[in-house]
C-alpha cells in the first residue's frame, strides 16, 4: 500500500464516512491488507484499497462516490493504469448483469456508466473476484444485517466463482459466509 493512496482517501474524505467496522478509509485498510495476506499482486492490492472510489454498485448511498469519473488519470498518477483500470471495472461493473455472466461461455461485463458489455479476460476476473471477497467478507464481518441479507447471495456467487478465487480468499468465504 501506498502512502499516496492513503493520502488520496483521507483528501476526499474517506475517513469521514461511516462504515461497518468504524469508517470508510478503516474498511478500505483492512480490505488491502486480507489481499495482501493473500499473496495478492501490488496492483490488486491498490485497487482493493481503492475499490470505492468510484461508488461500485450496490453501494447503499447513491452520494458514496468520492470521485467522479473524470478523475480517473489523477487515480492513475497515484496508483498505476493497471490498478486504476481494476478500480474502474469494480466500479463500473453492472452486479445484476455481471455476475450472472461470469464463469459462462461468456464472461461477459456490463459498464453501469456507459452501457458497454465486454468480455474479461481471466486474470480480470479472478483480480475482480478477490478484491470482491475481501470487500464483502469484511463487511458481513462487521455487519450482522448485511450478512444476513446478502450472505448467502455471496455464498452463492463465490461458490459458483471457486475456480476463480485463491485457496486464502476461499478460506476466509468459508469463514464468513458458510
């Protein structure tokens, strides 16, 4: 993790926000250190730090994005195109229409911004995958409502993702969610 990352989150706030488990930026640390407990890559690692800059979907405040998306090079100057490109398609993913296309035939992504629909490639998913576990396990970690709503939703996707998703973020899906 960078110092600058850091920097950038407390600039817009992120140490201001509620959060379960204390405030927005103490859930981004967390989530970067289980991807770095991991094994996760540098970049995965930043992006999982970063993952809520844009207001990924399903997020439970439509006022949550820190950034809008015209700040994606400053995102990129502090963190790299590849871990900026990864914040972007956690943000952008369409949940209700990705996540039923993962792991098919077509693997396919909807943008929720622009509407577009690619395919990933596998290391795409399997980065947007684990910094995916570490998000959600955190929170229905620190959140026994969210947990209950949305847990075994999760446990559904993550068990369909298995192939996707590292032996350790396999394990902590198991903790949390099973």
């Amino acid at each position: 993790m960078s110092k600058a990352s850091v920097d950038l989150l407390e600039s817009v706030g992120a140490g201001e926000v509620k959060h379960p488990g204390g405030t927005l930026l103490s859930h981004l640390l967390r989530v970067e250190r289980k991807l770095e407990e991991w094994g996760a890559r540098e970049d995965v690692r930043e992006a999982g730090l970063l993952h809520a800059l844009f207001a990924p979907d399903g997020s439970p405040d439509p006022m949550y994005s820190m950034l809008e998306l015209d700040q994606r090079p400053r995102v990129a100057e502090v963190i790299g195109e590849p871990a900026e490109g990864l914040v972007y398609l956690y943000g952008a993913m369409d949940r209700k229409y990705t996540y039923p296309h993962l792991n098919d035939d077509s693997d396919h992504w909807r943008d929720r911004f622009t509407g577009e629909i690619r395919t990933l490639s596998q290391q795409e998913i399997r980065d947007l995958m684990e910094i995916s576990v570490a998000n959600e396990c955190d929170i229905a970690s620190h959140n026994p409502e969210f947990h209950a709503k949305y847990g075994p939703e999760f446990l559904v996707l993550f068990t369909r993702m298995r192939s996707t998703i590292s032996e350790d973020a396999w394990s902590e899906v198991q903790n949390v969610l099973a």
